[in-house]
C-alpha cells in the first residue's frame, strides 16, 4: 500500500560484521517515505543498515521483506524478477557480512516458492557461499529439484557439486 510509515533509528548498539568497525551514530534526520513502496523502503533500510555494518537492522529489513515478498505468492499474487533477485542479492550480502547460512537457505527458498530460477551469476556466487558458511542441505536439494524441472541448467551445475559436498 502507500501508507506513510516512519522509520526511527535503534538506540542500542548494533551487531556489527567482522569485517566493519564503524562507530554507531544516531541522528535526527527524518526520511521521507510517503510514495516508496514497500519493497523499495525495505531494501532501502537494509542496505543502508548494511554500509554502516549494523547487522541487527539489516537483517530484520531483509525478514520483513522475505515475509512479504512470501506473503505474496501464497496469497496467489505474481511476483516481479526483479523483486526477487534484488531480495536474494541483499540475502546474499548478509550472509556474507554475518556467515550466517541462514540467508542462504532464504535465498534457495524464495526461489523455490517462487519457481524462478537464479541467473548463472547468482548461481555461482550461492555456490560459493555455501561452500564457505554450510546451510542446510534441504534447502539446497528443494531447490536443484525445482531447477531440474524447470531446465534450469547453469544453477544445476553450479549447485549440484556443493550438494555432494554438504551431503559428505
């Protein structure tokens, strides 16, 4: 919808990734969010939250958009390409800040359910990650299999060797 919405700062330390040292800082600046819409406020949050490393809020951006995004497709609605690899790039972002595999498990999912394959790039950078921070190999099976029946061969490919090593 377009209902106005205001975003207010945390006023607790964030979480930080490793790799970001910058120091939190709190402001009263106001944003204004009238005629953005949800996706675009929510990936907007997240990747600002990301470049200041504070994980906490990127990450709760990037739930709120999963659920709404999964919201949507259970409600029958088609959703955009777009919309789901710009969710699956900032996933994928995070689980690189965090070498959390809980986002790589979302990203595999949000395909799944939206029975759109990942792009050959976004194929081979899952596969990398995956090799690095371990998700669940459930996740990884359910998508090579819908990947399978839609002729989706470059994510097999690239996939299918992480699956045996996960199984292993």
């Amino acid at each position: 919808g377009r209902s106005p919405i205001s975003i207010i700062q945390q006023v607790h330390e964030p979480r930080r990734s490793e790799s970001q040292a910058l120091p939190f800082r709190i402001t009263n600046e106001i944003e204004n969010t009238d005629a953005a819409n949800l996706y675009d406020l929510l990936v907007g949050s997240a990747r600002r939250a990301l470049e200041d490393g504070d994980l906490t809020t990127a990450e709760g951006s990037a739930r709120s958009l999963l659920v709404a995004i999964r919201g949507n497709v259970a409600r029958g609605q088609s959703i955009d390409a777009g919309w789901v690899s710009g969710a699956v790039d900032l996933v994928l972002d995070l689980s690189a800040a965090s070498n959390d595999p809980v986002w790589i498990e979302r990203s595999l999912d949000l395909y799944t359910a939206t029975k759109k394959p990942m792009d050959a790039a976004t194929a081979t950078r899952v596969a990398e990650l995956a090799l690095r921070v371990r998700p669940a190999k459930t996740s990884l099976d359910a998508y090579l299999v819908m990947a399978r029946i839609l002729g989706d061969t470059a994510s097999v490919a690239a996939l299918s060797p992480v699956a045996a090593q996960l199984g292993g």
